[in-house]
C-alpha cells in the first residue's frame, strides 16, 4: 500500500505530468489507472484516452472537451477537471503511480448466489 508520504516521495522521482509536442501542438499529460489525459491549455481543451493509445495519431475535433481549471494535488495525487466557468461540472481523478494504491484492488470479486441470499435474508440461514 502507497501511503500519502510515499507518492509524494514517488512524484519527485516520476514527474506527475509530462510536458510533450504532439503534432505541433504543446500538451500536458496525466496518467490515470485506466487513462491519459492529455491537455491542450493553449486551446483550452483535452481528451482523455484509454492508456496504451498512440498520442501522435491526429484526433478528430469531437474527441477535444473544452475545460476552464485543472487543479492538481500532488501530495495526494489527486487532480480534477473544471468543464464550466461556474465550477459546477467537475472531473475527478487520482494519478497512477505504481504500486497504485487505486487500481490494486480493481479486480472483479467472486460472490457465492448462498453468500447474497443470506446477506439479502438479513443473515438468516
């Protein structure tokens, strides 16, 4: 498990963003468990995409979201999107930093049908 002190120690090692040219556009970059997003702040704009994806491939003007703030915590890796002026739509995320205290335990559970008649029976036999 990665304690709040540890990312914070981990991130000074591992930049939490990274700063690139991508098809003659500067973008900022955040790697999430499952995503990257990737910031265009000139155009005031970003997408996010699954990770693994090539960056350098051109993207269509429907994939760009339009954002107002991107606040980043990184004592705590937290980082959240602000899509409107008023602050009232807001994307939340954590970054990914291995281990990753987040998307260690993203892992499907097996349930037994017994265990969920007996939860759902109030724990009558």
């Amino acid at each position: 498990m990665l304690h709040e002190n540890d990312m914070a120690a981990r991130m000074a090692d591992r930049p939490p963003t990274v700063e690139a040219l991508i098809n003659g556009s500067s973008v900022q970059v955040l790697e999430s468990c499952h995503s990257l997003w990737i910031f265009e702040p000139e155009r005031g704009r970003f997408r996010r995409v699954p990770r693994g994806t090539r960056l350098d491939m051109p993207s269509p003007e429907n994939e760009w979201t339009p954002y107002y703030r991107l606040e980043l915590d990184t004592t705590s890796g937290a980082f959240s999107v602000g899509l409107n002026p008023d602050d009232t739509r807001v994307l939340r995320s954590w970054l990914h930093v291995d281990p990753c205290r987040h998307c260690s335990a993203d892992h499907t559970g097996e349930l037994s049908l017994d265990a969920l008649r007996h939860t759902a029976e109030g724990g009558a036999a």
